[in-house]
C-alpha cells in the first residue's frame, strides 16, 4: 500500500493542503516553523489515528477550529485503491474506511501501515514500557489481524475491573477469567513477535549503531504463574489500589547492553540510533513475513547523527524500497537521491514545485 492522495483540513498551521503523494521519494522543504512535521503528522493520523508528538490529539485541531480531517487514498500494488478519513472534533474521533464507519481506528492501520522516524524517536529507547508495547502491538496486528480484537476485548475487560475495584472490590474477581484467557493470548502474539523479530533486529542494530543491544521480552507478570494465578495473588494489592497490576497491559521490552539497562548507557545519539533499528527491523520483518511494504516517515532525518552514522542510516532506509516523506529546510537534500516530487511548505501552505 502507498498513499496517492492526502488532504488536510485544519491540522495546526495547516488551513488546508491537498498533496498527489508519488509512490517513491516526496520531499517536504520549508523553514522552522512552516509546518513540515505537521503534514507528517496528519500521514501518521490517517494510518495510526494518533500523532508521534503528543498523545492528546485534540492539540492537533488548528487554533479557533473546533475540528480536523485528513482523508488519503492508498493504493495496493494491484492498482486498486481504498479511500480512508478520520476526523476529530472535540474529544471524539471517528474514522472511515472504504466509505464505510470504521469499528476501531486499528482498521485505518490495517489499511495503511505507516511508520516514523522522527527526532523524538530515542523515547523508544529513553522512557517506560508504553511506546515499546505499541511498537510490538503495531507488528503483532499485522502479522496477526485477530490480535486487535483480542486487545480490544482485553483493554475492555481491565477497563470494567479497575472500576469494579473502586466501586465494588468483592465483584473484580467476576472479570478475573476473561481477563487471563484474552491477557495469555496477547502474551503469546508478542513472545512470538520478539521471537520472530530477532533474527532482523541482530542484524539492523549491528548494521546501524555497531553496539550489541539486547532485546528480553517481558510479559506482564511472573514467568512461574499463569495469569489466572497471578491474578489472584494479587487481589489484596490490587483492591487496596482499585487497579489490576497483573497483565499483558504492563509488559515491557527490556533494552540492555553490556549487563545494564540501554538507556544508562547509551548516548543521546545512540539512543537514536537503536530506536531507529528497532523499527527498521520491524519493518523488515513485516516485509518477509506479510509482504506488506509501510510507508515510511522521516522527519529531519539527519538529526544527531555524524557522517559516519548518518550513511549507515540512508543504506538500511535504502534497502526497505518503501514510499518515503522525509523533510527537509532546504529544498535540496541529497539524502535520499533525488525526489520524484517536492512540496514547498510556507506558514501551513502546501505548494508542489
Ligand atoms: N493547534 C495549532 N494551531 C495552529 N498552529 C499551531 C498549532 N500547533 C502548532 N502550531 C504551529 O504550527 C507551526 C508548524 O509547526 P511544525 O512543527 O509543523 O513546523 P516545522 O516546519 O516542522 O518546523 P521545524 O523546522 O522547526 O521542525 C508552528 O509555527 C506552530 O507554532
Ligand atoms: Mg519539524
């Protein structure tokens, strides 16, 4: 899948912007400010159905308006396209596949996988376990569709446990069951995804950082319990903080090198350098296993990297043959070869050149 088609209403700077995106090389140039990330971001939205930046979408919604759309065509290699929106007004979003209302917004990932790059892509590496349990989820789902459901009748099922242990503790343990059938199916999916993603992620570190990073997968509770049992054992913890502690929802990768945590050892620029392998090895892996080929997202690219690093970077990103955007301030940027199309960005305004 590739995106053809984008249009952006009301997205920060961005009034409104219409783009015929080539299947190849796009180059977005524009000084600080003029809104190059922000139409990344609304490509990250169609496929993802939230930002890189922040986790409150509703920051996104230009100042004064009381919504945003972004609706994009994506096309298979077949030729046969599909159209998808989303739009938030207000605290609500609803998305659009197909012409059709879609059940979650998993359904526009589904659609058009995407990923980014982006100067804030070392918090992989730096900070706690939510963006590395997305990153696994977002492999998982493709690899294995049915995934999403059983997230979403997970996430659901701990949602209804956590208010019963506010409100009624001796009624939890009514969820106790679904929630340990659906959380042992979700562990599965990402032990095999760590399992199967190793193989690539030995090869993408070592081609891009040289460091011997090592990936342990944790699953959310004790290896020696089922989750039924940890469950139980942690009923008395768990009532008197009306929140289930046990569950795939606390799972983790951990990073480690030389015998300690990545992130106390790794430079900033390092950091980036093994987030950047870990999606890249996500992608390859994606790419072996379903044929998929994501579009990719580079914002800034050359950020904290030198000389050196820098090629190692543009030789894997090179090999993947994925449509690229990738930013720029200066409208020639040899990074990538040269584009099929650029677009000048100039206070939110879109212009092919
Ligand atoms: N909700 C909003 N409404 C209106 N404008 C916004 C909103 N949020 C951010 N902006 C403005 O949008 C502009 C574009 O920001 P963006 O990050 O896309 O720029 P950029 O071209 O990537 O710049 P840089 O080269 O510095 O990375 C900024 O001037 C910012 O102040
Ligand atoms: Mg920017």
């Amino acid at each position: 899948m590739t995106l053809a088609q984008l249009t952006v209403t009301n997205l920060r700077c961005i009034e409104h912007a219409e783009l015929e995106v080539p299947s190849g090389l796009a180059l977005i140039w524009g000084g600080n400010g003029s809104g190059k990330t922000s139409l990344l971001e609304a490509i990250f939205l169609l496929g993802r159905g939230r930002s890189f930046r922040t986790r409150n979408t509703e920051r996104l919604i230009r100042r004064g308006q009381d919504h945003l759309r972004v609706v994009g065509r994506v096309q298979a290699l077949s030729g046969a396209s599909t159209v998808l929106g989303l739009e938030l007004a207000g605290q609500g979003v609803t998305a659009r596949v197909g012409g059709r209302a879609a059940g979650s917004l998993a359904e526009l990932s589904q659609v058009f996988p995407v990923q980014a790059i982006e100067p804030g892509i070392h918090r992989l590496v730096e900070e706690g376990g939510y963006s590395r349990r997305r990153w696994m989820d977002w492999a998982a789902f493709h690899v294995e569709p049915q995934f999403v459901d059983t997230w979403v009748r997970y996430t659901r099922a701990l949602k209804q446990r956590n208010a019963a242990l506010k409100s009624d503790p001796a009624r939890a343990s009514v969820w106790d069951g679904e929630l340990a059938r659906l959380g042992e199916i979700i562990a599965e999916s990402r032990d095999r995804f760590v399992k199967h993603l190793e193989p690539y992620w030995r090869e993408a570190v070592a081609a891009l950082s040289g460091l011997p990073v090592e990936l342990h997968y944790l699953r959310g509770w004790g290896q020696e319990h089922t989750l039924q049992e940890a469950l139980l054992a942690a009923r008395a913890r768990d009532e008197a903080r009306h929140l289930t502690h046990p569950g795939p929802h606390r799972a983790d990768v951990a990073m480690r090198l030389f015998g300690r945590p990545a992130r106390e050892v790794l430079s900033r620029g390092q950091q980036k350098l093994v987030a950047v392998a870990m999606v890249l090895a996500q992608l390859r892996f994606l790419q072996a296993t379903t044929g998929a080929t994501p579009t990719l997202l580079l914002d800034d690219p050359a950020a904290e990297l030198d000389g050196e690093h820098l090629e190692r970077f543009i030789a894997q990103v090179s090999q993947l043959k994925s449509q690229l955007v990738v930013t720029s301030l200066h409208a020639e940027s040899p990074l990538f070869g040269s584009p099929a199309r650029s677009f000048h960005v100039e206070h939110g305004r879109v212009q092919p050149v």
